[in-house]
C-alpha cells in the first residue's frame, strides 16, 4: 500500500485528483489507465512496469496489470496478424501462437483470466509490432475506382460549364438576332407604311400641270337657294372637304349642323351631325367651322368652334350624338397626316397643335408666341394644309399672309402675301380656305379680294385662277370665299359663304 502511494504520489500532476487521491487497488489501476490514454505510458512500458511492481514486492498489482491489460494487448496483436495475413499473403510468423512470460503461458485462444507469472522479456519482432499502430491501408483497386470517380466528376463538371457557357452564348446571339429581326420587321414595316401612306397621298392629292386651268364659271353643287335651314340651303357655311366618292361634306355654320351633299344630287343635302339647334349638348352643334374624316373609322372630325371644343361622329349617318376630343379650344381649321395625327388651330392662342387622338394637350407645331406678325407668331391663325412630309400651311389671317412651318421648325416660313393689304398679285387680303397639290402649289382663298389664288413654289407666275371680279352672286363672282377643296381629278370646290352655296370649277 504505500508503495502504491509513493507510486500515486510520483504520477500525481499527470492524473486528475481524485485518482491522485485514490490509492486502493482500484484507484493504480484507474491511474494505470489514464495514463495509457494519455499517452504517457505504451505498450513498451508494460513489461517495466510489471517487473517493477515485482522488484518492490507488489504481487497482486503486477497480477492485475497483466489480467487486465496484456490479454486485450495480445488479442489486438493476433487480430493484426490475421488481417495482415488475409491482405498480404503472408503469415506473419514473429508471434508465436503462443507466449511465454517465464512461468506462465498466455493462450491467445485462451478465456483463462489468472496468470501466475510475470514475463519481463519479449521477442524484439513482438516489440516492434507492439510499437506500431493499425492503420486501414486501401488497396490499389479501390485508389483507382476513387481517382476514376474523381476524374468523371472533373469531366462532368467541366462539360457543364462549356454546355453552360455554349447555350447561354447561343441564347445571347439568338436574342440578338430576333431583336435584328424584329428591327428590321419594323423597319420594313414602317417602310411598307410611309409607301401605302405616299400612295394614299398621291391617290387623294391630285397632280396637276404647272399650266393646267379650270372653267372660269363656277357650278352650284350645294346651296344656292338662297338663306335658311331647309336641307337644300345653307346658312353662312364655312369649311368642306370632297369625300372618295365625291360627296361634298359642309360645315353648316349659322345652321349649327353638318351637311353632305351626295355626287350628282344638288337638290339636297342630308344632316349627317348636328342640325339638333344650337347648344352645347353632345347632339348638338354651336357654329362648327371645319370638318374632316377619318379614314380608319369612317367618322366625321368636327370644330365645334362656339362650343370651343373638337367633337368626333362616328359612322357619319345614322349617328345621334358626339364624342369630345378636345376641349377648352377656340378652334377654327382641322387637318389629319397620314399617320392619323389630328392638326388644329386655335384664333384665341393664336397657335397650331398636333393631337394623337385621345390626347388633349397636344404638341406646338406653328405660333405659339403671342399674337404678333414675326415669322414665329400668328394673328388668328384659320385654316391649314399638312402635306406627306407634315409640313403646316396656315393661313395668317390677320397678316394677310400664308405660312409654312416645317416639322419640328421654331419658325415660319412666308410663302404668299405678306406684302400688306392689296389686291395686288403677290398680296393677299384676309385669306381662309387653302390646299396644296404634289407639286407643292398653293390654292388660297383670298376672302376680302373675293377671288382664288394659285401660287406656284418659289412665286413665280402667281395667278387668279377664279373671281377677282368684285364680290358678286354670278357664276363667275364671288361674296367673301371661305373653305377651299380640290378633288383627285383636280375639281376646285370654293365655299362663297355670303351667297349660301358650294361652287364646282372643273378642271380644263
């Protein structure tokens, strides 16, 4: 006992307390084991310390050791031969089947737990392979499998990445080309529509000769049967426009209604919008000034001027009321390009706007800065003309002038009268109704000079082409001209609004 207490004592900072504290039979072996599981002691020590517990007379502690210890140790020896017999081929033959420790024998087949005696030698191989630890060796077969594995994963991994890659550069250049594709269908497109549009243009818009001339009398083909609001007469009419079929459509103004007269029949006309009396209800009109259609819905485009506001009548005949388009408007001339953008003047702002239908605000394109005479203002603008390449004509009616102002243009550009007041050639007095042909030839309805002018582009040869023979109710007289038309086949129609009738001027 006090041997195991100096032994308790000298392994006492290597151990936890209550082993250090412990120094029955028990507690050496608990200071036995915990100094194997720290490493402290091996399997080399096993025989020292045996043959020291021997030296000082410890019997039954060097019994306990080797009962409790060396079988395990040489069971885990034999266990090792084995395996490396199976893995190898080889029998490890160092080990004996079985060992000798002086005067015992310790059978590793053997449950026999009491041994007698104690060895203190071994063979030098048994040491060796007690020093070494088992360690799972892999075989040569399965480090092949596992380098395969890896590399078929490496592989896959890779052709992901470059199938990745591929589709998403062949993703990126089939998006690019269905954006080329559907930029050039756009395009072509848009090409396909300016054509059909130019076509249309040229279809309504007549070509006619540098030296071309019209009967100098004119043919009543609506009105003239004096003032009033029976179907075959008018009432101060204002604007018109000469439909596909040669219908002849009138702003009615003093009637308050608009009226078409069919081709052929100049015995009456037919109320087609308004005719309800004046007021500002949606079947009703209050002095309508200027109406167009729109092709792409057969409707009638109206300035209902007194009302200040632009009114649409779809399906001309059988209609009963109105849709506003635009409100709070003094307007007096409506145009239409090809592209179905809505052209309106207004005499209060002395200004000209351009409305895609179904907005109310719209886009300067003309005046716009006070009522002036300078190339970039208006003096109550009237009527006006768009051709194919949107340019604005309009007629200045206080500067006795007419304008042009190209698309996107901060300026006007004068190209008839401006030269004052006059009846002279190159003047114009209060001109209205205006039209120009694909030559770019300008027809202008000077309205106090009571005739119709023909300007030619650049000035040259500036001609009357009707009236200027006094105002007058004659065939060949006018009494104040307001709107003007020219048909496809080049017919001049010429509101003379104070003998209540529509004039036809046929083409020589």
């Amino acid at each position: 006992d006090d041997d195991r207490k100096r032994l308790h004592f000298f392994f006492g900072n290597d151990v936890p307390r209550r082993i250090r504290d412990d120094p029955s039979l028990g507690g050496t072996l608990s200071l036995m084991e915990s100094l194997f599981d720290q490493d402290k002691i091996n399997e080399e020590d096993f025989p020292f310390l045996i043959h020291a517990f021997e030296a000082i007379q410890c019997i039954d502690a060097a019994k306990i050791l080797r009962a409790e210890i060396m079988p395990i140790t040489i069971k885990q020896i034999v266990d090792d031969q084995d395996d490396d017999k199976y893995k190898y081929g080889v029998q490890c033959s160092f080990l004996p089947k079985k060992i000798i420790y002086e005067n015992d024998t310790v059978m590793n087949d053997s449950n026999d737990k009491s041994i007698d005696a104690i060895t203190t030698t071994t063979d030098n191989k048994t040491a060796l392979h007690l020093q070494s630890k088992w360690k799972p060796v892999f075989s040569v077969t399965l480090i092949i499998w596992i380098c395969l594995f890896i590399f078929f994963v490496i592989l896959i991994i890779i052709f992901g990445a470059v199938s990745g890659i591929y589709l998403h550069r062949t993703l990126q250049n089939n998006s690019q080309l269905q954006e080329n594709i559907l930029a050039k269908k756009e395009k072509s497109n848009e090409t396909i529509q300016r054509l059909a549009n130019e076509l249309k243009y040229m279809q309504n818009i007549p070509k006619i000769a540098f030296d071309a001339q019209w009967s100098p009398s004119g043919e009543t083909v609506a009105g003239g049967n004096g003032i009033g609001s029976a179907t075959n007469q008018l009432q101060y009419p204002w604007g018109l426009l000469v439909d596909d079929d040669q219908s002849i459509i009138i702003a009615d103004f003093r009637n308050h209604r608009i009226v078409q007269w069919k081709k052929g029949n100049t015995t009456n006309g037919q109320i087609v919008a308004g005719g309800k009396g004046e007021g500002n209800e949606l079947n009703q009109l209050n002095g309508p000034t200027d109406v167009l259609i729109d092709k792409e819905t057969d409707g009638l485009i109206i300035c209902d001027r007194n009302n200040q506001r632009v009114v649409r009548w779809l399906h001309r005949i059988g209609t009963t009321q109105g849709k506003v388009l635009i409100d709070n408007i003094m307007c007096n001339g409506l145009a239409m390009d090809d592209l179905r953008y809505l052209y309106v003047s207004d005499i209060e702002k002395h200004e000209v706007r351009r409305y895609q239908l179904g907005d109310r605000n719209g886009t300067l394109v003309a005046g716009g800065n006070g009522q002036g005479a300078d190339l970039n203002q208006l003096n109550r603008p009237y009527y006006i003309f768009v051709d194919r390449q949107q340019n604005v004509y309009v007629s200045d009616n206080n500067n006795d002038r007419v304008v042009k102002w190209a698309k996107g243009a901060k300026d006007g550009i004068l190209v008839a009268g401006g030269q004052g007041q006059g009846s002279a050639l190159t003047q114009l007095l209060h001109p209205l109704g205006l039209f120009v042909d694909t030559l770019d030839t300008l027809y202008v309805a000077d309205q106090w000079n009571h005739r119709v002018m023909r300007w030619p582009q650049g000035e040259k040869q500036i001609i009357v082409i009707m009236g200027g023979n006094g105002s007058g109710a004659r065939e060949d007289q006018f009494h104040y001209p307001y709107g003007l038309f020219l048909d496809r086949n080049g017919n001049l129609y010429v509101v003379d609004q104070w003998n209540h009738r529509v004039q036809r001027f046929s083409i020589i």
